[in-house]
C-alpha cells in the first residue's frame, strides 16, 4: 500500500508499505498510517490549490497535533533518503522488496523523500568535481554546506516520522555521510561500510599467494574523490585498488562520454576495458558505485560475475538490521 503527498518546497514523501507480491503498477489506500488521509496529497495530483495548500499540508497539520508527527508506529519501519537519480531510489527499494521477502520475511514499510532541489544539488557537486587523480577535490568540499544541510532536514524528518534506521542509496550523498548522521537518534547505515563488512565476512582469498586481498573501485570522480569507499575497504583490512590515470581517460571516461552520446556500443566496449585492466590486477572483487556504468553491462556478461553493487549490499544490511530489531523487541 502506498500514499504520497507533497511539502511545500515541492520534495515529495512517500508513505508505503513494501510487499513482494505488490503490483509495480498499482497502490491501495490504507488508514493504518498515524497521519489520516485528509491530510494526505496524492503525488500525482496537480498542486492546483498550492496556495490553500500552506494551511493545509501534512506537515503544517502534524505541527499543530501532539505526536502526530510519528508518522509509522512499525517498529521495522525504514527512512528512505533520495538522492541524485529518481531512478536509483527506486531501484533501491525494489531490491529491499526483494531481500525483505526472502524466506518469507514480513512487509517493510518506510518513508521516502525525493526532492528535485536535491538532486540537482547533487548532480552539481557529481558534475563539477575535480579528478582523483590529481588530488584536487575542492570542489566536492567547496560551498557543500546547502547540500549538508537538505540531507540533514530530511535525516531528522525522517527519525521524527517513526523510522528506526535511515538509509541514502545515493554514490555522492555518502561523501557528507558522517556531518548528515550527526547527532541522529537512530542509526544512518553507509553503503560504504554495508559493503566493506560483507566482503569481509565472504572470507575471500587473495588471488595470488601471499599478497592481500585486494578489492577494486570503478565509480565517479566525486565518489572517489570523496574517498569513503577507500577509507571503509582499508579499515577491514583490504588493499584498495583504482583505475590509473591512464584508465580514467582512455577508458571510464570516454565510455560515460559514449553514453551520453547513445553509443552504447562503444560505452560496453570501453567499460569492459577498464573492469579487465583491474582484473588483471588481480583484484577479487570490483565494485561498481556508479548509477551510469552499474546498468552499463548485459547482466550474463561475464566480467559481472567479479562485480558487486553496492546497493545490494545496503538493502541487505538494511533488512538484516531490522530484523534484528524485531528479534529484540
């Protein structure tokens, strides 16, 4: 079930319930949610009254109630912060749906926010980012302060609606990961770390003897530049390995260059140059942090079979730690 309504700096918050056997293409109305349904706009509606609508939002109307803020009762329920692509959060949740309901496993609900501000913010500091390899990366740490800060409004948002964890399935939103969680009260997962814990607990072995284990990195100039990814993998005792200088121009790039020409031909042929390259670096395992270059490849491709995606792993870890929380109640 789902209900949608829009806040008056036009982000939308979506109210669901995730269930496995739920049509794509359907939603139905329930009055399980703390806030009633008169105070709820559809998502699809047009904002004709936008003006009327100041006194009348959902978020103006839970001011005003005591504890009507608590917007999910659930003691599993998800906050869901959206980030750069629409399509990616989706994406997400699809695979939460996915992982939630193997073995049987009970319906999560969650609260979304998706906001067009933010997600051109986003594509602001993804676009403009200086390359890794030449250690200037001022400009993902240059004037973030308003990206900081609408992650931050919607992180506390959603710990005031009833969320017992938080998650961003967002590449670039992780690079100011440890400023959104601070001071929240419930626990705000990094994909980052999501992944590092699971690879180390695949118990993996180094592909040639007495070397450590080395896992790769394919993603963005900002993601890597941000250098989560690095810091995460190495805390659990892995050798982090980058495409070069060399790889990064004559391949990564011009294959998202490729791309966004619609060569999509010539975007295959360049990006499966550049996962080979790490191959032969004899890396166990490349993860892909990259909306653009995660769809790039068919998925029977056979260089996929030494990817992950790091989504996954956040989905895992999120259904792993709400069940945990059920165990314990």
């Amino acid at each position: 079930m789902m209900m949608s309504f829009s806040s008056l700096n036009y982000s939308t918050c979506t109210l669901a319930r995730m269930n496995s056997h739920h049509s794509h293409n359907r939603t139905r109305k329930s009055s399980a949610f703390a806030t009633p349904p008169s105070s709820i706009i559809s998502q699809t509606e047009e904002s004709r009254n936008l003006a009327n609508s100041m006194d009348n939002s959902p978020l103006d109307a839970a001011s005003k109630r005591p504890d009507s803020s608590v917007l999910l009762t659930h003691k599993n329920a998800i906050g869901i912060i959206g980030g750069l692509s629409i399509g990616t959060t989706l994406n997400f949740v699809s695979k939460l749906v996915t992982w939630s309901s193997k073995d049987g496993g009970n319906d999560i609900p969650f609260v979304l926010c998706s906001d067009p501000v933010l997600n051109k913010e986003l594509s602001f500091h993804e676009r403009g980012s200086s390359s890794y390899l030449t250690g200037k990366n001022k400009n993902i740490l240059k004037d973030h302060a308003p990206v900081v800060e609408n992650l931050r409004h919607k992180r506390i948002f959603l710990e005031k609606s009833g969320a017992r964890c938080i998650v961003m399935p967002c590449y670039i939103s992780h690079s100011w990961h440890d400023e959104v969680a601070l001071g929240s009260s419930v626990p705000v997962l990094h994909m980052g770390e999501c992944v590092a814990k699971e690879l180390k607990e695949a118990n993996l072995r180094p592909l040639e003897a007495g070397s450590t284990l080395r896992i790769g990195v394919v993603a963005s100039d900002a993601t890597l530049s941000a250098g989560f990814y690095q810091e995460k993998l190495q805390n659990e005792g892995f050798e982090v390995v980058l495409p070069d200088k060399a790889t990064m121009e004559h391949t990564v790039i011009p294959s998202l260059e490729a791309l966004n020409r619609k060569d999509i031909e010539g975007a295959q042929n360049l990006f499966r140059i550049a996962l080979q390259v790490l191959v032969v670096r004899a890396v166990n395992i490349i993860i892909i942090a990259s909306d653009d270059m995660r769809n790039l490849l068919p998925p029977d491709d056979p260089l996929l079979k030494k990817c992950v995606d790091p989504m996954d792993a956040l989905a895992r870890s999120t259904v792993k730690f709400l069940q945990s929380v059920e165990g314990n109640a």
